[in-house]
C-alpha cells in the first residue's frame, strides 16, 4: 500500500536499504528486517526469532542473490526474542561463509544477548511457544560500539554513515540503527521506538509498553529525540515501512500522542476498577477500533499483547510489581 507512504511488501526502500518480512509465527506483516547494502557490503538489522532466520537467509542468497560472505555486521534495535532472539543462529550460519562476520552492538545489548533465560522465561508466558530459542553467544562473535558513534561501511560514499542512535524507554538497551546521506537522516530503523502498526490502511499505533523494563518517561524522551532527526523514511519492528518525511513524522508524533493518551487510560481504569484484566477489556472494547485490522490478527493473540501492554505501564505507574 503507497496511500501514507506505508509499504508492507520486502523490496528495495532507498537506494541502500531493502526492506524483508519476516513471516514471523508463519503469517505475514508481523515482523520486519531490514538490508544496509553497499557495493562492498551487506548489513543485517534484526533478524527476528531463531525460527525466522531461514526465511531471512533464502530471502537474501535466493531472492536478492547476495552472497553471506559479504554481510559484515549484524545490528540488533534491542535484546528481544522477536527482533534479535535468533541472533546466535544467523552469526553461527553466517560464519560458515565469513568468519569475520560480528555482531556489531552497544555493551548494554551484549550482555543482555548472553544472558537470555529469565527474558525467555517471561516472554514465553505471552507468547507461548512461538518464541523460538535464545542461546548465549560467545564473546567472539561481538564488536562493541558506542550509542551515537559513526560506523564507515566499506562501499559507502563520503556523504554517507550509519550509527545506533540511542532510544531507551521499551527497554534500557533499544537503540535505532540510523542511515545518513549529505547530512540528512536517510533511513532510521525505529524498531519498538514508536509504537506498533497493526492496520495496513492508517498511521495509527499502539503501544509499546512491555514488561519489566518499559519506562514511560525515558521512552517520551527518546521518542522526542527521534523526532528532531527528521528521517525521510522510517521502519518499524512491527512493521512494514512509511516512506516520505512528513508521513514519518506523522506516524512518530501519532505515537508520541498516543503513548500519552495510553498511560492516562491505564492510569485512570485502575482507579475506577484495580483489575488488570477489566482495564484490558475497556481498552479493546472503546479504543482499539481502527487502530488494529481485526482480519489481519487474531484476536485471542491480540488480547495477550494487550494484557503485556497493560501491565507495563501498570509496573512503571508504581500499581505492580514485576514478575
């Protein structure tokens, strides 16, 4: 769909970026991937659960025709199992064919990337067996960046650059991968930064306020952040693409309103009724209608989502402990 700048379909979005659905719980417009590629190398940014990464693999060597000797880095937005939880997979299956390949990331992701049990223990009470699975990788496989720091590809111009533009808030280590070309902001992958897509047709969002870590303040004030870099293009975790700055910016100031509206929903429910599961149900029965495509989820999974989002801000209003 070109109405709004949103595209859903994987193909080339700017002359360096190409977007790939992940096909992520075997159904599409979940979950995206994105392609950096230069005429000398090839950069991987997300790659989703351990379950997704042979689509992600025959989407690059079958249906672009790039070799895997020449992706260099791979780039995680944040530690999660549905953005970067199969990592350890697609660096083993990588290194057959580059042994220098790394996964290029902040310290904060590192070591959340190590130590994955407890994040799985708590996602699987979500999503249940869908999550795949989480290994700690070896320090081998890592080359630590800072937030912010320039990162010179082999095949771009002088104009051009990527770097992880820091944007805590859906969790400590989040940060936004970040094309710039001639001074202007090319490409940002805003992976969980701004909310989630869910109808194909509007800039709506929902929110993203995942258990334990989601800080409502940090993440207005890197969603603020965000927004001052003007991106042409943007691309979500979930999902799909908004071509066009005034599009982007539309779609990131929707969320910035809504993540608002959301925590003074949450907020003012619980007082009326202290009972998680009635604030999910007065949220999905008065404020979820177009933000969400009931034909394109299903909504019993729709409804854990929901109760996850709840609770976050629930957990960051002081209201629950987490889990």
């Amino acid at each position: 769909m070109k109405s709004l700048g949103i595209f859903h379909s994987s193909g080339l979005i700017t002359n360096n970026v190409i977007h790939i659905d992940l096909e992520q719980y075997n159904s599409t417009e979940v979950c995206s991937a994105f392609l950096v590629t230069t005429p000398e190398s090839n950069v991987i940014l997300d790659c989703g659960t351990s379950n997704d990464v042979p689509t992600l693999l025959t989407h690059i060597t079958t249906n672009l025709r790039i070799s895997l000797k020449k992706i260099k880095y791979l780039i995680p937005t944040h530690y999660h199992f549905d953005h970067f939880g199969g990592g350890w997979f697609l660096w083993k299956q990588i290194k057959e064919y580059n042994p220098e390949v790394k996964i290029l990331t902040t310290l904060k992701t590192k070591e959340q990337l190590q130590e994955p049990t407890l994040h799985m223990k708590r996602a699987g009470r979500t999503f249940g067996n869908m999550i795949g699975e989480m290994q700690g990788i070896p320090e081998e496989a890592f080359e630590i960046i800072f937030p912010d720091e320039e990162i010179l590809l082999p095949g771009f111009n002088e104009t051009q650059s990527l770097s992880l533009v820091p944007s805590p808030g859906h969790c400590d280590d989040h940060v936004c991968p970040t094309l710039f070309n001639n001074y202007e902001t090319e490409f940002m992958f805003l992976g969980e930064a701004a909310g989630t897509r869910m109808n194909p047709k509007n800039l709506l969002t929902l929110g993203t306020s995942m258990p334990p870590e989601f800080n409502f303040t940090t993440y207005v004030q890197s969603l603020e952040r965000l927004i001052k870099f003007n991106p042409k293009n943007i691309g979500l975790g979930h999902f799909g693409v908004i071509k066009g700055q005034e599009f982007a910016l539309q779609l990131m100031k929707e969320n910035l309103e809504f993540t608002h509206h959301f925590r003074t929903f949450v907020k003012d429910k619980y007082e009326e009724k202290n009972e998680t599961k009635w604030i999910v149900d007065q949220f999905i029965e008065h404020e979820l209608e177009g933000r969400v495509d009931p034909s394109q989820i299903d909504m019993r999974f729709l409804t854990r989502i929901i109760v996850a989002l709840v609770y976050g801000q629930l957990i960051d209003l002081g209201f629950r402990k987490p889990k």
